[in-house]
C-alpha cells in the first residue's frame, strides 16, 4: 500500500504541472504507463495560444474560440480560459522554457498562427514546443522530493466509495500494475486526478502517442462520472502521408505561415470549400481534403510551403523539415504528401472551473476532461494553454480542502483468475476495433455506419469483459478494455446527435440545428463495468 496526498495519473502537461504546483505542500505521485515524456503533450509541434500582443485582444481569442467552437463552445469556461492565458505563459517562463524569441516583438518572442486564429498569437519553441515544455516541466519533476514518479505502472480502476459498499461515491485511490513485473499495488490518496490525455488509438490512423488509449475517460466513466461531447473527435487535416512515418503530423502552423494544399496537379482547393482556405478550422479543412480524395480516388493531397526560403523553413520548422528530408522529402522544393488523421478528443469526462467531476475527489484534467472549452471543435493550439489553466485551477483548489478519513482499502484479489490461454484475442480485438471505427464513425458519418459500429462493440465488449474476468491482467487488455468503452461512448454520442455540428457531420442530418445543446452521457451505475 503506498499513501500520498495526492495521485496524479498521467504525465502530460497538464499532470506535470499539477504536481509541480502541489509539492511544495503535498506528497504527490504521478502514474505514468511508459516513460515521462511518452505522452501526446510532448508530441505538440505547433505551440500555446494566449494573448500577449497589444494588437491582439481577450475578447478576439475568445471570439476565435466560440466561432472554431461551432456555437458549443461553454462561454464561462472559454473567458476563464483566455483571461489566464498569459499568466500559465509567464510561468512556463520562469520554469525556463525556451520559447523562440524575436528582438523586434513587444513581448520579445515570435508569435505564430494557426488556422481558426485572426491574430499571431501562438507562442512557440521552434516546431517542437510540446518537447521544449515538457522536457524542462520533467526535469523539475525529477528532482522534487515530494513527487514519487511511478513508470511503467497502468492504473486499472478507481478505488471509490461505491465499490467498498458506501452510502458517498468519493474516491479513495486507485489499483495500479507494474508492467514490468506484474505486480498490482494500491495506492491511496485524498486527491486522485484523471490527466491520461485522450483516446486517439480508437482509430486506426492517428497522431496521437500509442499511449492514447482513453483510459482516464474510462476509468472515470466506471466510477460514476459523466462524460460530455464524446462524438466530437477531432482529425488533423495534415499528418504524413508516407509508409515509414508513423503518426508524423505537419504542425497547422504551416498552412499559418502560407503553405497550400493542393491536389496532385497542383491546383489549389481550399478556397473552393471555405472563403477561409487553409486558414479555416480543422473541421472544415480535414472534411475538405477527405471530399477531395475520396471524390478523386487519391491516396493523399500535397501541403505546399516550398515558395518560402530555405532559411525560413530551417529556423520556423526544424524538426518537419529534417523528418521530411530523411524520408526523401525536401520541403524547400516539394511539396510534402498529407492526410487527415484523428488528433485530439474534445469531449471527455464533465467537469467544472477547478477540474472537479462528479465523484468527490476525483479530479480530470487536460484532454481526459471536457469542460466546455472546445465545444465541437478544438482552436489550434488551445489545448495545452488548457492544461496549465486547469491544473493551476485545479491545484488551488486541492490546496484549499481539509484531509478526510479513508477507509481501508481492499488489496487487489487475482485468487479467481487464471493465466490467459489465448492472449492473441486482444491483438486481434485491438486491430477490429480500430479498423471499424476509422471507417464507421470518421470525419462523414450515416446513422447505419454507427449502428453497424455499435453491434460490433456490444459483441467485443462481451468478449473482453468474459477475458477480463478470468484471466491474469496485463497492459494490453487494460488498454483494449479502455478503448472499447470509450470507442462505445463515441458511438452513443454521435448516435444521440440529430444535426451536423462542427466535427461531427452526418449524411442523414446535414443542417445545423438552431440551438447547440451538449450531449451529455449518465452511468446506468456506479458499479464496476
């Protein structure tokens, strides 16, 4: 049994940074299922929005966002959101992130922008900024004496109240395993935090890390936490099209700096789809490209920036540039081979202005959480100005409460269980899942393709919850039984909406109704699926 104040599960940015702001007066622990950096946040090209030019205003980000937003979009949260954007960059700052700098700026760094955004206002390291965050906010988290980093540890389930037989539904912790030993722990806490990112392994092509697999979502969907907008999953119009690159997407900021999409001719699109072009939202960009290839048979559409100079490219875009030019593509001369790819989940589980859901003591944050930010359809580069608004939210409010009396928590009981017999069942449940989910609920959606989806789930989710129940865990299956449930909460979602709203279009209801509503998903129960 290990004890802490507070246990962080996930090490993005948004759980390192929670840590950091607590361990001056807490002992906090953070579960991470691979190494520190694996996560999506470190994974972010493109940089952080947030107001910090006097040509740019609060009320424009805000504006930007509610229109990206598609009329969904929570105003309350959107204006906490923008109004601390400055402040969570001022203190990225002072932990020492080297964000680009510009002598000729008035704040002194260069600010970019991004398609959705009406001013520069994306402050960046380079194309890398997700690395340049996160490998300075691990590096403090690595030498504080009050966190304790658990890697390669998966947490299996909340501990709550409901599960031990009691009258609150608060959570009390969490059962983790050791995937290099096997080994399950329990781990008590007075604050247990959700901030394991999103669930972009659903699908099968994706730019999110392989550690995307929706847990947080599900574990808090177990425990009793409704969740919000689950049918709003975002596809990045831009990732690699290329055999050898693995989830590489080409950063939003390079249609921001004037590159083009074009079709294999060379002709221009964009400007036939939206006045915007390719400064559009993401939304509308990845739905144009998916148009055009399906309408033309083609395997991908070209992303051109290569009338910019060479200097250029180098010093704005260093890692595609070099990534590119390893698989044989010189961005300075041709133009680079793209397509759409799911890239962030905007619905999640429901919380308020501090991170909290609705069981007592159970927090989520960052992209596990929907509080109303995105709406139906994520701003480019909103997402990690969330994280640090959140989890400085989130953090003064752990700081705020009284400790309460836990009661003793139950040892995890492997006595019934046996060692799997088959463990190629999950591998093969995996590839299915994801597969009839990219072509049943993806960027075009019909009422058919999501009830063929949603049988198949009924039939794997029997599946897996039978292996789950009698057989020895491992990391595999967590994940596997994780994504179904999320995968069946997508589905739900999308099926529950009779319009065509942001990211989520349907052929059968292809008008916008008048009144944007979210979609909101209740437990039957708290027990344990």
């Amino acid at each position: 049994m290990l004890r802490f104040d507070t246990l962080i599960i996930g090490s993005g940015l948004a759980g390192l940074s929670l840590a950091l702001k607590l361990a001056d007066r807490q002992k906090v622990a953070v579960i991470t299922k691979k190494s520190l950096l694996d996560g999506a946040s470190a994974w972010a090209q493109g940089g952080i929005a947030a107001v910090l030019s006097p040509e740019d205003s609060l009320e424009e980000h805000i504006h930007d966002t509610l229109i990206a937003g598609a009329g969904l979009c929570d105003p309350q949260t959107t204006r906490f959101v923008v109004e601390h954007g400055a402040t969570a960059i001022d203190w990225l700052i002072a932990q020492g992130v080297p964000f680009t700098r510009d002598p000729g700026s008035d704040n002194g760094y260069h600010l970019t922008r991004e398609g959705g955004h009406s001013h520069r206002r994306i402050i960046h390291a380079a194309d890398a900024t997700g690395q340049a965050v996160q490998d300075t906010i691990a590096a403090k988290a690595r030498i504080h004496p009050n966190i304790t980093l658990l890697e390669r540890y998966i947490a299996i389930d909340l501990i709550t109240g409901s599960k031990l037989g009691q009258d609150e539904n608060r959570a009390y912790g969490a059962y983790a395993l050791n995937s290099l030993s096997g080994e399950v722990i329990t781990i008590e806490a007075q604050n247990t935090v959700l901030a394991t990112g999103g669930a972009g392994k659903v699908y099968l092509y994706t730019t999110n890390p392989d550690t995307a697999t929706g847990d947080g979502i599900a574990m808090g969907w177990r425990a009793g936490c409704r969740v919000s907008n689950m049918e709003f999953i975002q596809f990045h119009p831009t990732c690699l099209y290329h055999p050898h690159a693995k989830s590489f997407l080409i950063s939003e900021a390079v249609r921001g700096e004037g590159g083009t999409l074009k079709l294999p001719d060379g002709t221009r699109f964009m400007p036939w789809h939206d006045e915007r072009a390719e400064l559009a939202p993401r939304d509308v960009v990845a739905r144009a490209i998916d148009f055009e290839m399906k309408k033309r048979g083609l395997d991908c559409v070209y992303l051109d920036i290569s009338h910019q100079p060479l200097e250029f490219l180098q010093e704005h875009f260093p890692t595609i540039y070099t990534r590119c030019l390893a698989l044989g593509i010189d961005i300075s001369k041709q133009p680079i081979p793209v397509v759409p790819a799911v890239h962030f989940t905007c619905g999640g589980l429901m919380t308020d202005l501090h991170g909290r859901t609705d069981v007592n003591g159970l927090y989520a944050i960052g992209e596990t959480a929907c509080t109303g930010l995105h709406g139906a359809n994520r701003l480019a580069s909103n997402s990690l100005l969330e994280c640090l608004v959140f989890a400085e939210s989130a953090s003064r409010d752990i700081l705020g409460k009284s400790p309460v009396k836990i009661p003793k928590l139950p040892q995890w009981d492997e006595s019934q269980v046996t060692d799997a017999d088959e463990t190629v069942v999950i591998s093969h449940n995996w590839d299915e899942l994801r597969r009839f989910m990219w072509d049943y609920v993806g960027i075009v959606r019909t009422t058919k393709r999501l009830q063929r989806a949603q049988h198949r789930i009924k039939l794997l989710h029997e599946e897996i919850n039978e292996y789950y129940s009698n057989f020895h865990i491992s990391a595999d299956l967590l994940e596997l039984r994780n994504l179904v449930l999320t995968a069946d909460l997508i589905v739900q979602s999308a099926l529950s909406r009779h319009e065509s709203r942001g990211l989520h279009f349907s052929k059968d209801y292809p008008q916008m109704l008048p009144e944007a509503l979210p979609t909101v998903l209740t437990p039957r129960s708290y027990a344990a699926a």
